[in-house]
C-alpha cells in the first residue's frame, strides 16, 4: 500500500524531518496567549500619555476635567508636575512597547511539532534550537485548561518523557497551544503507531530522525 501523501511543514524547518517522517501537526502558541495583555497595558498607558500631553501643551486636544485639574496641580521645585508625568508615561509607554515586542519575538520564534517520531520543539528566528521527544520515550500528555481558556481554545501541554540526552525535554509546560485536546490526541497516536510497528518488526529503513 502506498504511503500517505507527506505534510510539508510551513513552520518548522523542513530539512529536520526525516525521510518517511510525517509531520502530523505544527503549531504556534495563540495570539490570544501572548498579546491581549500587552496590549490593554499599552492602550491604558497611551490614554495616560494623552491627559499629560493635554495638560503640559494648550495646542494638544484637552481630556475633559482630568486636564485641568493637573494643570492646575502645584509645581514640583520649578517643573509643572504635568511635565514630569509626561515624562514618567512616556517613559512606561516605551517598557510597554519593548514588553510587546518580547512578547512577539517569543511568540514568532517557538514552533511545536507532533510527528510520527518526536514531539518537538523549535526555537529562534536566524539560529534555530531543537529539542524533541522521541515517541517511544513519551509517557503521558497531559492537558489543563482555565475555563477562560476553554472558551478561547487554548490551553496548556505537558509530555513527559523518560530517557534520553541532555537535549531531550520533558515535563515542560507548553502554553497558549491551539487546540490543546487534538495536539494530545495526536502525540498519543504517535507513540501507539511507534508501538504497533515495533510489534510488527520495527521501523521500515529509512524512517529513523536526524538533525537539522
């Protein structure tokens, strides 16, 4: 019988599968998991930015009384105090911004991958790091879910594992993982097609994982 057409992975690096290795799922960890509290934070900090432009300068656009009253606040030494907050919120919009910006580059440089023979875990953006879990070593994936994460989808992953090298991981909470029940379904599958062919002899030539 013919093999299954192969999944070409658009995520993880394409070299890192072996030949005869089926790519099952690939993944990144949700949006929803990542960035709604950056952004709320930065959006909270921008209206802040606003009320202290509109007190320290007439030409900015006033924020109701909350402008007037700060400009009406006495003055720290020589400096208005509007000044000074206009510093200090500008200053947090900037931690806020690198905040997200962490936020993305973290989000943008994991991949998590299920295959026929490893559970892996891609990381970084020019270099890459790979670690994998071989299925045969898996022995449990478990899944926890908030109930907020329930609603959005999402949840978070751990595969233990026993064995291994020093680059094997195991017992690592995955999160923000889309879908979490049909990752575990899927790594669970792996590890009984890994047991069914060894019962019946082995891998076929050709299907053993290598490097990138």
């Amino acid at each position: 019988m013919p093999s299954p057409p192969r999944t070409l992975p658009k995520l993880l690096k394409a070299t890192y599968l072996a030949d005869g290795e089926q790519l099952l799922r690939e993944t990144r960890a949700t949006k929803l998991y990542y960035f709604p509290g950056p952004i709320v934070v930065l959006l909270i900090v921008l209206f802040l930015d606003d009320i202290a432009l509109s007190a320290t300068y007439s030409w900015w656009p006033a924020v109701g009384s909350l402008s007037s009253k700060i400009m009406q606040a006495p003055n720290i030494g020589s400096t208005p105090l509007s000044k000074i907050l206009l510093i200090l919120f500008l200053l947090l919009t900037l931690l806020v911004v690198l905040w997200l910006l962490a936020r993305f580059l973290r989000w943008v440089s994991t991949v998590f991958a299920v295959t026929s023979n490893r559970v892996i875990l891609q990381r970084g953006i020019l270099g890459r790091d790979f670690d994998e879990i071989p299925v045969g070593q898996v022995r449990g994936v478990d899944v926890h879910q908030s109930f907020g994460q329930r609603i959005l989808g999402y949840g978070t992953v751990t595969v233990s594992s026993e064995g291994g090298t020093g680059r094997t991981i195991g017992n690592e909470a995955w999160h923000g993982i889309p879908k979490p029940f049909e990752f575990q379904r899927l790594v669970e599958n792996a590890t009984q097609g890994l047991s069914r062919n060894v019962g019946s002899g082995g891998w076929a030539q050709g299907t053993q994982p290598r490097g990138p």
